[in-house]
C-alpha cells in the first residue's frame, strides 16, 4: 500500500512560486505558442470535426440576390 503524506509548507510555497512565474510566462505569449490548437480546444470542450462537410463562406462578404417569395396577401385582422 501506498501512503502519500500532505506536502509540507516549503513544498506548497515552491508549487505557488512555480505556477506564478508559469502565469507570468504564458502571459507573455499568444496560447498557440505554448499548446496546439487541438489541445486548447479539446480543454475548452470544443470539438470541430477533422473534415469540414464543405467550403467555408465568409458571410460579410457574400451579396445574395434577394429571395424570391409568394405574394401573399396582407389581411388586417
């Protein structure tokens, strides 16, 4: 059987320093330059398929005819 003891007070201040100056680091960089994408993602819970199922279509850009409808008439009640 394993018996893990609490970590001691000097422990518990190197881990605080540690995760300070990791902090600090990250800071300083955009996060793909520490981790992919993928695992960003995947931490976050995002999940985009591997394959897209078509061409993206930038939406700003697109001048669409507009749409032809019925011509319904207008009844006031």
């Amino acid at each position: 059987m394993i018996c893990l003891l609490a970590p001691t007070t000097k422990e518990l201040e190197l881990a605080e320093k540690v995760t300070g100056n990791l902090a600090a680091l990250t800071g300083q960089v955009a996060p793909c330059d520490v981790s992919s994408v993928y695992g960003i993602r995947r931490a976050m819970g995002i999940s985009v398929p591997l394959d897209p199922p078509g061409p993206f279509i930038d939406l700003t850009t697109v001048t669409a005819e507009p749409m032809e409808t019925d011509s319904v008439p207008i009844i006031a009640v």
